[in-house]
C-alpha cells in the first residue's frame, strides 16, 4: 500500500491568488504534476481543509482537479473535513468523501449520524482506509465526537486483512511549545487512543498544522504532513508564526516490512520557501482565543 497523502488545499471560490498570494488551485496542481511519476499508488488521500471558504466551487474544482490526477492513475481518493470545511457543501459535492478514479462517489462504508458528520471506510487491497470528521464549526480545534468513537469501535472489532488507517484533519500530536498547536489541535486525543489502542491499526495521518510532525498516540504511529497551499516554518522566533510558499505533501509506504515509511515531498515551485505571512504573538494570541 503507498498512498500519497496531501491537506490543507484551501481552495477558494473564485480562483486566483488568496490573501497571501498563493494561487490555491495552481498549488495542488503543481503538487499532483510533480507526483505523477511515483510508482505503486494505491490512493490519494486528502485530510481536510479541501476549501477555506466552504463554497461548493471550492469542492467542485479540488473533485476535478484530483480526479485528472486519479484517473489517470486509476485509484481512488478519499477526503476528509477540516475547520475550514463546510459539512453540507462538502456533502453535496463529494458525498462521502471516498471517491473512485473517474470521481464518482464509491460504495463506502459511512457513519449515518444526525449532525452529519462524515466518517466513512473503505478497504483497498486489503488495507481499510477509515476517514474521520473532527471538524467542530466555527473552532479551529477539532473533535472526534463520541457517536464517531462508538461507530470506530465496530468497525475495528474485525480487523482489516492488512490493517486499518485513519484518517482525519485535527493532530492528536503537537510541537513542544508551539502554543497554537496544544490550544488548536484535537481535543481529548485520549479518548481515541482508548478506541484504537490492541487494534489493527497502523498508521493515523493527519494535516492542519501545515508542517510535518511524527509522534504515537497509543503506540500506533502518527503523522502531519505539511500543507499544499503553503507550509510553516519553525525556524521564525518563538512564539510567532510564518508560513513560507511551496506545496507539499507525503508518500506513506505500508507494502515494506519496515512500514510505515513516510517520505515528504515538495513541488518544484520557483518561489519555494518564500514568505507568505508572518503572525506575531499577540496576532496568534488573538487566534487562539477565538478559535480554541
């Protein structure tokens, strides 16, 4: 199993340059462009933020844009919600989130739950790819709601032939003392642990920090993978904030006996590693306290 896992697209509605600069549009396909000659992709996955408005041309645009790539290749993709997100223009655009090569939805596995949250399953070459939905609208932190939990808990009761990947936006992992991180991230990573702790799990990839990080969460491997729509430098002072241009992603690698591998991988843009914001800490204070 090799899987190319990409977040935080932040697609707008109307295309062009964001706020900051960056085309969003133009970042995920240079970063697809880029990894087009990876060999063995079994699936694309996508850990949210797919939109940073939560318009349906948003979605619609990031559905075709992946499917030129996935069609090609003919594997599915599958996508998760951020806080960015928008649960019902998500829905309506990619269903589940679990796509096939053409981009029409596949015959998941879905959590039917009255808020709508999406959470969904779907096993390739015997690996299950379980997607989770840790948006809480209108917050930057994320949860993984009890009623998700529960439906988790049944579907890992039997365990996958090659094993189970979750999938979700929010990190249950930080940087030691990157504040918006701790105050950001996802609540009560325990709870989960509990959940998937002596499972068949192997290997939990997230996105939202826009940086790469790997840590445990119940022994089971844990990894955020930097952002396509720009990625953040920790190399700024302390307590501040600066994201740089550049779209990345990772190549999660199951099939060694050595699993999991995970390799990150940058698209050749001319302005990589240039600045395209800088918050100071009363900016990330101010964050913090409107979005924790």
């Amino acid at each position: 199993m090799r899987i190319l896992h990409l977040s935080d697209t932040h697609l707008t509605g109307e295309p062009g340059p964001n706020r900051t600069g960056v085309d969003p549009r133009e970042s995920l396909r240079r970063i697809l462009h880029d990894c087009r000659q990876i060999p063995g992709l079994d699936a694309v996955v996508l850990t949210g933020d797919i939109a940073d408005d939560g318009t349906p041309e948003a979605y619609t645009d990031a559905r075709a844009i992946v499917a030129e790539f996935t069609g090609h290749l003919g594997i599915p993709a599958l996508f998760t919600t951020g806080n960015h997100d928008e649960r019902a223009a998500f829905t309506k655009i990619l269903g589940t989130g679990h796509l096939g090569p053409d981009g029409h939805p596949l015959p998941a596995d879905h959590l039917d739950s009255p808020t709508g949250e999406r959470a969904a399953t779907t096993t390739i070459a015997g690996h299950r790819i379980v997607t989770l939905d840790s948006l809480i609208p209108g917050k930057g932190s994320g949860q993984i709601s009890t009623t998700q939990l529960d439906w988790l808990a049944g579907v890992l009761a039997t365990p996958a032939p090659k094993g189970t990947i979750l999938a979700f936006h929010h990190p249950p992992i930080a940087v030691p003392g990157v504040a918006v991180q701790h105050h950001l991230g996802l609540r009560d990573p325990a709870a989960l642990a509990t959940v998937i702790t002596g499972t068949d799990v192997r290997l939990i990839l997230c996105g939202h920090f826009h940086l790469q990080i790997f840590g445990l969460l119940g022994g089971v491997p844990t990894w955020v993978t930097p952002g396509v729509v720009n990625r953040i430098d920790l190399t700024a002072t302390p307590g501040t904030e600066r994201a740089v241009r550049g779209a990345s992603a990772t190549l999660a690698d199951l099939s060694v006996p050595t699993a999991p591998i995970l390799h990150t991988l940058h698209a050749r843009d001319p302005h990589q590693g240039e600045t395209a914001y800088e918050a100071d800490t009363a900016t990330l204070s101010r964050i913090i306290a409107d979005l924790a």
